[in-house]
C-alpha cells in the first residue's frame, strides 16, 4: 500500500435491531416438506374380484338351473310312472269286479263241478243255532 492512498474505516456492522413481539409482526407461513405424490393405486385386483364374483354367480345361476332342468325331468318321468300304475290298478280292480259278479262265480263254480243248493242254511254264530233246512247240494 502507499502512502498516499485513503485510509478508509474498518467496517462496523449495523447495530442489530431488537426482535418485535409476535403479535404485531405478520404471521408468516409454516414450512413443510412436502413428499412426492403417492404412486396411484392400480383398480387390477378390484377389477379381476368383480369379474371373479360375476363368474362364481353365472356358473352358480348355471347349475341351479341344469339341476332344476334335471329335477323337472325326473319328476315328469315319476308322474309319467304313477299314471301307468294307477291305470294298471284301475285296470286290476275292473277285473277283480267282474271276476265277482255273481254269474261268473255261478259259471265257475259249475265248471268246477259243483251244484247249487236247493235250500239254505244258516248257523248263528252267538249261540250256535242253525236256521232254515240243511239239506246236502245235488240231493234236494
């Protein structure tokens, strides 16, 4: 340095100005930090669950209806059954009337050799009593 440059004062710094109460200084933002934005979830697994329930429901609706199907086949095929057998039944019991009618046990009965009776008799079972004329059949 020579001896003909200025001399300049040290530097002093500004006196520090004292702290203002927080009421009066204006309420300044809080700081934060901020993450970067969570990654969006995929809709992968709801939409494959969605699908899932509407494929377990139509497979359901699927056999409920291939089982009511086969129980109405079933059940046509019974009463299809039952009707044979009530009309076999009817069938029997027409016969069994006409097997009893009183002509035919006559004709059956003279095809088996026997004769009618030209009297009866009747016994009373309480006392024993027997009514009418007991002649033998074929003597009279």
């Amino acid at each position: 340095m020579s001896a003909t440059a200025p001399l300049r004062a040290p530097h002093v710094p500004a006196p520090l100005a004292q702290p203002t109460p927080a009421a009066s200084r204006p309420a300044a933002p809080r700081l934060r930090v901020v993450h970067a934005p969570h990654q969006a979830r995929t809709r992968v697994p709801f939409v494959a669950a969605c699908m899932a329930v509407l494929v377990v429901s139509l497979l359901a609706v699927l056999l409920l209806n291939t089982r009511m199907a086969q129980g109405e086949y079933t059940r046509y095929a019974l009463q299809t059954r039952l009707a044979q057998s009530a009309q076999n039944q009817q069938r029997i019991a027409t016969a069994l009337d006409e097997a009893a009618a009183p002509a035919r046990l006559a004709a059956a009965a003279e095809q088996l050799g026997m004769v009618p009776s030209p009297g009866g008799a009747y016994l009373r079972l309480a006392d024993g009593a027997v009514l009418g004329d007991p002649v033998p059949a074929g003597l009279g």
